[in-house]
C-alpha cells in the first residue's frame, strides 16, 4: 500500500471484525485488526476438553443460512460441510419427550389438541411475517398470549422465554421470538419437516484458521492479546491507545465491540450517545461443556420448561458431529442465559459442576457421575442485544458516530435477525458496504 493509502483499525477480532476487515480490505483499505484475547475468533474460538479440540459454544449451520455458506465457500470450505438429520426433545413435567416431527407434535402429552393448534397456527404465522418492525411495539408475553391462548403460553413460551432472557422477558417485543420462529423453521423441509443441521469439519477452529491465513495472506495485520484502552477522534484522524500504553493512528476505527465498551472507550461521545448505548439490554451465557463416556439421548437440542433445571437445554453436539471424532465420547452442551445482574456469574466452576450434574442424574436415569471424562464452563457476559419494545428507533446503535472518523458495526445491529454466525456475517458484509461510501478512498485498487 501506498503511503496515501486509507488506514482503517478494527477493534474486536470476532467473527464480525474479521469479516468486516475481509471487506474492507478488499475495497482496497489498509486495516489493521485488534483483539484483546490471546487468538481471534470471539464466540466462534475453539477450546480443548479431554484432550480434543471444539467449539467453547455450541454453532450449527442450517441450510437457510446463506451469508455464512457463501463465506464458506470463499475461503474454501464448502467441501468440509457436513449435514445431517436432527431430533428434537422436549423435557417438561420430568418426562422426556421426543417432538421431531408432525406425528410426535400431534401426540405430545402435555397440550391438547386445541393448544397444540394454536401453537402451529403461532409458528406458521410467525414464520410467514415479513413487517417484523410493527413486531417491535408490542411485548412479547401479549403477543404469545394472544395467538396461543394462555394455558400454550404458561407451559410452553413462558419457560422457554424465561430460560432464554431471565426476568427480561418482561422488556422483549415480539420480534425477539419471532426471528428465532424465522430462522428455525428455515432450517426444516418439506413433508415431515425433518430438520437437517451441519457443521464444518473440524469445528470453527477449521474456519478460524483458515480465516485467518486468508485475511494475513490478504494483508490484514491481526494483532491479538492487544486490549483497546481509549479512541480519539483528532482532525482527520483516529487513534487508538492500547491497554500497554501503545498508540497507533488510523484514518477511520470501526468498533466492534458491545455496546458498553463503546462507550467505555470514546470519552467523546455526546451524552445522547451514551445513554443510547447504555439502553442496550445484553443477555450473558455461561456455557458447561462435558464429555461423556456414552449419550445421554439421541436429540440434537432438548427444549426444558422445568424451573428446578439450572440450565437452559440439553444441546447434544454427537448427535451431529460422529463420536469417532472424540474418541467415542459424547460432547454435550448445557447452556444457562443470564441477565447482567443475576447471581450465577458469582458461581465457581466447581458449584456449576455440581448443581449441573445432579440436575443430569435426575433428568436422565441412566446417567451416572463417572461417565464424566472432562467438563469445563465457558463464560460471555454481553452475548445477545435483546429486542427490547421500539429497539430500532429508540435503541438500535448506528453505524456513524457524532466522531467522523469513528463507526459502530456490532451485533447490537442486527435487529430482524436472533444472533448468530450467520447473521453476523451478514451484518458485516452490510456494514461494509455502507462504510465504502464513508471511509476514505484508497489510493490503490481493491484487493480480490
């Protein structure tokens, strides 16, 4: 690059950045991407268990997901994709039922056929609805009450809601269920509406570290274990102080990161400004990963709507991914959504440890404590923007700040959409398409 050239910094080396300096770079910007973890990736890294390398968070890839398949594609991996069919369980009055299919929804036990029609009526409306912004300025308890009667909502949408967002349910539109309707029944065919999931081989270190090669190869500069400390915006420039005390000078910085490190990091922002991004209302995750000498059932993702289970869902990534892969064992995933207040953040692994497996042994009978060969617990505290009544006009964070040459691209944006790899991708790949027409041109052609 020329000594002209536009020089963009990129600060959070998630999926997101990445995909953003992919863009970016290929417009012809000079960008240099910051992480303040030891490795890029965000919620995509990998982490070891038992001696095996995967995903510290549970990701599937549903046929509907086409920004993400489309990245796969480029960067090669399309040939590492693997699909199959998935099950459904749903854990409710301490029964384990299967719900896979149309015939196993008509016989489920605890709705009647009544309920059971309000329900599918819910989800093919839901899955129909193009306008989800007028979604925005209703709540989600009176639009769920209203399609589905109040015996659905009080045994079915009201745990599931509960175990999603915490007492946050009570500040979620309608558009927050919808989206995950959307994109879930996306991911079922026709017919029986069978569900086909897949993954990459390899898990995301497989995509991560092809990434990677793709955007150094490109001539992007990852620089990780380099935590931003403060942004300032000067006369036709931005620059960025590291956490060591290290500053370094951009033409534009792109913030990827949530919307309270926004603020935490532009002292110059308007009082307007901070009390927009301070309106954000974030959902954390803390995440127990096992690995198992045997299954626990033969369901992808088990929905729960008993209170006394102290996680979210039974996730069971083998029956996805073939065993072989981890020695035979079985990988499973148990999930817990936490509001930003709640006291489980204070719980050491080994008290998750303990409560998690007794709740196992009581759901599962066949379940014992020495089947356990590893287990280990990944925390995020700002994971999921909630959709909260009017987010897109009242909340919503936009991509131009009142600095110049400072942008916000951040999954707080992605506002008709549930949070995920796809829809991160896809929000990149918008973001940069706005940002062509703000940054400063290149003094070079774009970079294939």
């Amino acid at each position: 690059m020329s000594a002209a050239a536009s020089r963009v910094g990129i600060v959070g080396g998630g999926l997101l950045g990445m995909t953003l300096a992919l863009r970016l770079r290929q417009q012809g910007h000079e960008v240099t991407l910051l992480e303040a973890a030891p490795e890029a990736g965000g919620l995509a890294a990998s982490q070891t268990i038992g001696g095996y390398h995967w995903d510290r968070f549970y990701h599937v890839i549903l046929l509907s997901d086409q920004h993400l398949r489309a990245l796969l594609e480029e960067l090669g991996l399309a040939p590492l994709l693997r699909w199959r069919h998935t099950r459904t369980g749903f854990y409710t009055d301490g029964v384990l039922h299967s719900l896979s299919d149309s015939i196993e929804f008509l016989t489920f036990p605890p709705l009647s056929l009544v309920d059971k029609a309000r329900l599918a009526g819910t989800i093919l409306y839901a899955s129909r609805l193009t306008d989800w912004r007028r979604l925005e300025a209703v709540d989600v308890s009176t639009w769920l009450r209203r399609l589905s009667g109040e015996r659905t909502f009080e045994r079915i949408w009201l745990p599931l809601l509960k175990s999603k967002l915490g007492e946050n349910y009570k500040v979620a539109s309608a558009s927050f269920i919808w989206a995950i309707i959307a994109r879930l029944y996306a991911a079922r065919r026709s017919g029986l509406k069978r569900e086909m999931f897949g993954y990459v081989d390899g898990g995301y270190e497989t995509v991560l570290a092809r990434f990677r090669e793709r955007l150094e190869g490109a001539g992007v500069e990852i620089r990780c274990g380099r935590p931003a400390a403060a942004v300032h915006a000067g006369a036709g420039a931005a620059e960025v102080r590291l956490a060591g005390g290290e500053r370094l000078a951009f033409d534009d910085v792109v913030l990827t990161v949530p919307c309270a490190k926004v603020a935490a990091l532009c002292p110059q922002l308007t009082d307007a400004e901070r009390q927009r991004l301070a309106g954000v209302v974030y959902q954390g995750i803390a995440c127990a990963s096992l690995l198992l000498r045997r299954p626990l059932a033969d369901f992808y993702v088990t929905n729960i709507t008993e209170p006394w289970v102290p996680f979210t869902a039974v996730v069971e990534m083998t029956t996805l991914v073939d065993r072989e892969r981890f020695g035979g064992h079985s990988l499973v995933y148990l999930p817990r959504y936490l509001t930003q207040d709640d006291p489980f953040w204070t719980r050491t692994d080994e008290q998750i440890e303990a409560e998690f497996l007794g709740a196992l042994a009581r759901m599962y009978p066949h379940f014992r404590r020495e089947d356990v060969v590893a287990f280990r617990v990944a925390r995020a505290r700002e994971v999921l923007a909630v959709s909260t009544l009017h987010y897109s006009d009242r909340l919503l964070p936009p991509l131009r700040t009142s600095l110049p040459n400072v942008f916000v691209c951040n999954s707080a944006q992605i506002a008709n959409g549930t949070l995920n790899v796809n829809e991160t991708v896809g929000l990149a790949n918008a973001k940069a398409a706005e940002l062509a027409h703000l940054l400063r041109r290149p003094a070079r052609a774009a970079v294939a």
